[in-house]
C-alpha cells in the first residue's frame, strides 16, 4: 500500500490491489454468511437469528403461561439489541419458528395468520407470538452458566453463543439454508425416536449406525406423508448426504358409480393450491388423463382433505400412478447434513449430530452442577454461621452493640465467633423476625437439606456414569413432555406404489398399455415413435417415402428413456406417451414430432436418445470438438436436466452409446475425420464441461459425432459454394471406417473427402452400419458402393441429400 500526497493536507489517497481486496472481502463475506447466518450450530441446532429470536422473547418474559404480544414488537428488540440484519429477515425466521408443517416441534406459539403451504404470513404489526413450551426449554438453565456468552454487535450487551438445547432439536426440527459454496438441509424427525437412539448412543458409545436406526428408522415429517425406499436414508445416516422419496397418503373410495382418490396427506412442503394447479396443468397438456374434477374440502376440523374424481371406466389405480409421476404427489427430498461443529462446517452422519449433540449436553449438565454446587455451598456456609450466632446471640448483639461502626463490628464477630468475613457480614444484616425458636428449627432444616443436596452434586460430578444418567433422565423428561405419536410411513422397495394394489413405477402413466418391451426411434427429421415387441423391423421398400433413423433405445412402455437436445440438456420421457406404430408400418409421417412432447426451449434440437438405466457411458460432443461421456446411472431423477457445460455459442451436435471398446469418431465441415478410443475420455459427472475432443480450424466445426465398431461405413456428402439448394448435385463417398487410422484425442485428424473446384466442405457425414441417404421429401437417394478411399473425392447423384442415419433393421 502506497500513500500518495495530495493537494489537501486532510485527504488521503492510498492505492491498493483491488484483487487483493476483492479476495479479503469474498473470504470476509462468505465467513459471515457461513457462521453467522445460514447454517445452523450442531449442538442447538439453531441458526443465530432463530437462537437470538428465542433468547430475547425468553428475556421479555414471553413464557407459554404469559399473554402473546406483537411479533412487530418481537421483532424490534431482537433488531435492536441483538440481531442488525433487517427486521425481514427476522420475522421470516421468527414466522417459521411457529409453523406446524414447516417444523416437526414449533417453538413458538404464533396468534394470527402465520401462512401456510400456499400463502405467506400477515405483516409482522398484525401477529402475536409467545414462547411455545418446547421453545423455552431450549432456554432453559442459561442463568446458571451454563453456556458462554459472548457481546452483542456493539458491545452493549451479552447473547449466548448456543441454548442449552433440553433435546436434539437440529434432528427433531431439521434445518435448510444456503451459504456461500455450500448448503444445508436436514429432514424433521421424531422427537421420541431420536431420544432413545441419543440415550442409546449415550450407553453405547460405539454403535454402529445400524443400530441408532433401530430407533430413528427415518425422518418423521411435520405433514406426514409416505417415505417409499430407504436406502438413500441409509446413505444419509452413514455419509450425511442422501435422497428419499415422500409420497401422499391417499385412498380410494367409491360411491355408487363414482369413484375418487382421497388425498389427506402431503408431502413434505407441498401445499394444496400448488398439487391442484399441478393437475390442471397435466389435465390441459395431456399427461393426465382420467380425471373429472378436484375439490378442496379441507377445514379446521377434519383437516386435509383433496377429492379427486375419476371418469368411468378409467382405473382408479393407474391414474394414481399417473398423479405420482406429473404431480407434486410424488416428491424428493435431497439430505445434506452440513452444520457448524466449533465454528466450522462440517458434513455429518446420523451418528455424528447425536454425538455433538450429547457432548454438549453433558457439558450443560456439568456446568450446571458445578454452579448449584458452588451456590449450595456458599449457602451453607451463611446458614452455618447463623446458626453460630443464633445460639448465642444475646453476646452477638453486645458486640454490635458496643461496636463504634460496622467495620469494627464485623471485625469483632470475626474474632471472637470464629466467623469468616462473608458469614459475619450475613449477620449483620440480619432481621429481628430471624431471631425467634421456629427461626432456628428452620435454619437447622435449611443445613440438613442442603448437605443432602451437596452431596448429590458432588455425586453426580464425580462419576461420569452419574452425569450420564442425569443427561438421561433429562432427556426421558423431555420426550414424555413434547413427545408425539409417528406421522409418516416408512416403506422399504424402490418406489413401487405404497397403497396395497397393483402399482407401477414412477414412470407409469398410460392407463391401458401393459409394460412390455419397446423399441423408441428418433428420426433424422425429429419425429420419434415407439415400436413395441421383439419383432423385427421391416425395412423400407426402394421406392417408399421414409426416414432415416438418427437414434435408437431399447426400454419398456412404463419405462423412461432420455432425450438429449442440442443445448446439453436431457429430457426424461417415457415411452406411454408416444403412438405406437407396427414394425411393418414405419413410413416418412410415423410417430410424432418431438417438440409435441414439450420442455424445449428456443432454437434446441433434438440430438439422440440414451437409455437412461444403462451402466454403458454415452458419448456428447459439440460443433467445436469438445467431447465427453457420461454415465446415465449418475443423472438425477428430473424431468431435465444439464449434462454438458457448453461454452457460449457452442451446442451438441451428436450423441452415442459409448463402450470403452468402441471408436469415438469425429467428421469436420473441413473434411477431417478422427477416430480414437473410446477409453481416452473418462466418464464425468452431469455438469462438467468435458474434453478436447479433436483440434478445429477457425472456422471449422464438427458435423458428426458417433461411436462405432469395426464394421461401420462412413458417409461423406460434399457442400458446393454458392449453391441454390436442389440445382447442384452432391458429390457423396462410402469408406469403410477401417480406411481412416487411428490417432490420438484432440489430434487434427486426416483427410476424409477430397474437396474439388468449387467444393467448401462437408454439408453432412454420417458413421455407422447400413446407411442410409434421403431427401428432403423423404425419398430415398442411391449411396455410391462402399470401399472407397479415404482421400477419394466421391461421386455425384441425383438429388440432394436432406439426412443420413441408419436404415430400419439394420
């Protein structure tokens, strides 16, 4: 740092590193952001916000017995003397403090409208709040030193820097919150159920996590709801970051000729209005059908209810099957255990929160007993020296009596009763009533109690069997208190219907075709189709009008299969969805348009297809040689879904099932073909960018990207300059692909068409087995025979080529 003079003796110009101070500040904020706002300590599983919300209302008395005030109010002094982030923030927290659905255990009792699923709160000067019973006795005990505390934002007054915390409340009441580089989310759980796995932990320090989930076999959500599949709650457990499912509780019930699917539970977060306007979505595009109207009939007194008609004739089952895969029916909940454990963020298992918890309780409970101990002791010592005085007061008053000032007179009991400073001070302020028998009796009483109670404490801190107990006890207290009955249903399988009847997967949603095999085809035009069976494909007569085939996925009509697009996203579909058509029936009109299928964006084309239960790695490469391959098992479960970072103005131009033993092939618009192992590109994760695939020219670009065997042919079709489209005729080469060797990643490749006088380049190439060439108006083009050079300059045929894919069959 530079200081630089200036014109003004008062002013000050210093230069400095702006990336140096752009780095201080970041690391700054995103400290502050971590620890002091967005994720939750692991001991009271509270965010500073929430802990200072609850430290304040329990400083202005705001106690369950008490009246409510107004949250504004609530809200004014936690700003003002507590919490300087705006007074929004605060009553946002403070408002979900006391939401039923939100938390498994609300900690404050909210008078007004505080929300719900679908609306948002009245304003902070229309609600009233007090403490909720469970809310103070996370409170509970922080006049006995036991926690720090630490000073306010000026100094002006102190705050605990954590609640004592009577019970597990970041696993009771979970938590969620976005930080700078991370985030949390915890699911609610049974408050009675983490009890008995803490007190478990507690007696057996080296339980395993399965045996914690004997007792916490899942997260209990405030809505209730069905839990269906436990592994990613496993994995949750035993790493801190799992997944799980939550489905509605719903039942069907028919009246006379009128059947209905009632709905009296949610998942977790989800509101009515929201699932209602997910069905009439569905309803209006087509993806449901079935059903003839919804009502709302929920009340105050029968809680949750959603009425939801079925025509007739329709089964009542598989439209249920429909809702679950179209609506907010079916949700997912993503576990990430991140909380602050001494000032840092840490990601944390089962066992891991419990036993920070219990560590910390512990420590409250030992820290408190030491503060009654050292009060009960000083206590004793005054009464003892009452009593002292008591038996001979007529001498004590004599003393005082003839005393010439207290000074003199505390000096005196010191010497002549053998009294210490503090007991002689004690009977000098005492009171004439004290002096009576019944005073005595009393204080004689008060001494026997209080050794009794010394020699507890003294117990319990000097066996730590015996603080374990007492953190035990504690804790029974607490789960007999504010314990309640389970709400959610725990079901193992792997996301098969959880009503008791026939069901099919998520991906269910035509409700009279039955799941047998099915082949889905994606044409070089953009139509797809589904053919079912195991029966061969017809290939199309010379003379037919047809299609050539860009991609192909083998899967089931409930299954699901992925289409990725040219802007390197994947849509997930399924196959009920398309018209099927008989493998004899195939023509240029088959099938429908992809776009019918909604979810595409401006300007994004169709690619390919990939199986998405295939282990097998599919190839994505762009039109400026980048390449990559993905796992499909690795993508999440989404309607859609990145699985490329593109570079502006680039997009993916081809899509392939890759094994490692296939050959990556790359054609340019300059003529330049490279091939290379398949092994070369490591699989990567959905949103990496990938690799270098092949080294372009400025104004080159890849115009085809496959992976293929030995047995492949390419096909190359010339571009002429200043064509008029339909007047020149192409200038089209068949090669094996074993003319073209084999050459590293990210090479520049070697020549794959001789380009002629007035020819710029390649306006298409295609690599595989069978091709197959077809205009613009579906006919078929005559391909040249295979076997030609790799640097042969081609023949000419008759018409122009529109696309070129592999021929049905084939």
């Amino acid at each position: 740092m530079t200081a630089t003079p200036a014109s003004d003796s008062t002013e000050r110009i210093d230069d400095i590193d702006v990336a140096a101070e752009m780095q201080d500040s970041f690391l700054e904020y995103a400290y502050s952001v971590i620890y002091a706002r967005a994720l939750p300590d692991a001991r009271d599983g509270l965010k500073p916000v929430q802990r200072r919300i609850l430290f304040q209302m329990a400083e202005m008395g705001l106690r369950p017995e008490k009246s409510h005030v107004k949250s504004a109010r609530v809200v004014g002094d936690v700003m003002g003397k507590l919490h300087p982030h705006g007074d929004t923030a605060i009553y946002d927290a403070l408002v979900r403090l006391a939401q039923g659905f939100s938390l498994r255990l609300p900690l404050i009792d909210g008078h007004g409208n505080f929300g719900s699923l679908d609306d948002g709160p009245a304003a902070a000067r229309y609600t009233e709040a007090r403490l909720d019973a469970a809310g103070l006795s996370l409170t509970e005990g922080l006049d006995e030193d036991v926690v720090d505390f630490v000073p306010n934002y000026d100094n002006s007054y102190q705050q605990p820097d954590v609640l004592p915390a009577s019970y597990p409340n970041l696993l009771v009441n979970g938590a969620s919150g976005i930080a700078v580089g991370m985030a949390t989310n915890m699911a609610p759980h049974n408050l009675v159920e983490v009890v008995q796995a803490a007190k478990h932990l507690l007696a057996n320090p080296g339980a395993s996590t399965a045996d914690l989930m004997r007792h916490v076999p899942g997260p209990d959500l405030p809505g209730g709801g069905v839990i269906v599949g436990l592994d990613g709650i496993r994995d949750a457990y035993e790493s801190g970051r799992g997944s799980f499912k939550t489905r509605a509780r719903t039942s069907i019930e028919r009246r006379g000729r009128k059947t209905q699917i009632i709905v009296t539970e949610l998942p977790y977060q989800v509101g009515p209005e929201r699932l209602m306007e997910k069905i009439k979505d569905g309803v209006l595009s087509k993806k449901l059908q079935g059903l003839s109207d919804v009502q709302d009939l929920t009340d105050r007194t029968h809680g949750l209810r959603l009425e939801i008609g079925i025509k007739t004739g329709f089964d009542p089952d598989a439209v249920l099957q429909q809702l679950y895969r179209v609506t907010p029916l079916e949700d997912g909940f993503s576990i990430n255990n991140v909380a602050l454990v001494e000032g840092k963020p840490q990601t944390m298992g089962l066992k891991d929160l419990l036993r920070v918890y219990l560590d910390h309780r512990v420590s409250v409970v030992r820290r408190r007993s030491e503060f009654r101990l050292a009060k009960k002791r000083n206590r004793l010592h005054l009464v003892e020296g009452l009593l002292i005085a008591i038996l001979d007061i007529d001498e004590v008053i004599q003393v005082i009596r003839s005393s010439d000032d207290g000074e003199q007179a505390r000096g005196r009991l010191q010497g002549i009763f053998d009294l210490s400073e503090a007991q002689a001070e004690y009977i000098l302020e005492l009171r004439l009533r004290r002096l009576t028998k019944f005073s005595r009796i009393e204080l004689e009483a008060e001494r026997d109690e209080l050794k009794a109670q010394i020699a507890e404490l003294e117990r319990i801190l000097g066996s730590e069997a015996a603080l374990h107990a007492v953190v035990t006890d504690e804790l029974d207290e607490v789960a007999e208190r504010f314990g309640t009955p389970r709400r959610t249903l725990l079901t193992e399988g792997n996301g098969q219907a959880t009503t008791g009847r026939a069901s099919a997967a998520k991906a269910a949603a035509n409700l009279e075709i039955a799941d047998a095999p099915t082949r889905v085809l994606l044409s070089a035009t953009g139509r797809v189709v589904r053919v079912d069976g195991d029966e061969p494909i017809t290939p199309p007569a010379r003379r037919s009008r047809h299609d050539a085939i860009r991609s192909t996925v083998e899967t089931t009509t409930r299954g699901t299969f992925g289409l990725v697009t040219s802007s390197g996203a994947v849509l997930r579909l399924t196959p009920v969805d398309l018209p099927s058509v008989p493998p004899a029936s195939i023509g240029l009109t088959a099938g429908i348009k992809v776009r019918e299928l909604g979810a595409f964006e401006r300007g994004e084309e169709p690619v390919g297809l990939i199986d998405l239960e295939s282990d097998v790695p599919w190839l994505i490469a762009t039109a400026r040689g980048t390449v990559k391959r993905v796992t499909p098992s690795e993508l999440r479960d989404r309607d859609r879904e990145a699985v490329i970072s593109l570079k502006p103005g680039d997009h993916v131009v081809g899509i392939a099932a890759a094994p490692d033993e296939a050959w990556i092939v790359l054609v340019t618009s300059d003529a330049q073909l490279l091939r290379f192992p398949a092994e070369l590109v490591n699989p990567q994760g959905p949103g990496a960018a990938g690799m270098k695939g092949i080294g372009l020219k400025s104004d080159a670009t890849v115009r085809f990207a496959g992976a293929v065997d030995e047995g492949a042919e390419v096909v190359t079709v010339t571009e002429a300059a200043e064509t008029l489209a339909g007047l020149d005729e192409p200038r089209v080469k068949v090669s094996a692909i074993t003319e073209f060797p084999a050459k590293g990643r990210g090479t520049g490749g070697v020549l794959a068409h001789r380009l002629l006088k007035g020819e710029v380049g390649l306006s298409l190439a295609w690599a595989g087995p069978a091709p197959l060439a077809v205009g613009s108006d579906g006919s078929q083009r005559a391909l040249p025979p295979g076997g030609a050079a790799r640097a042969g300059s081609g023949v000419a045929i008759d018409g122009t080529i529109g696309a070129i894919g592999a021929t049905l069959g084939s």
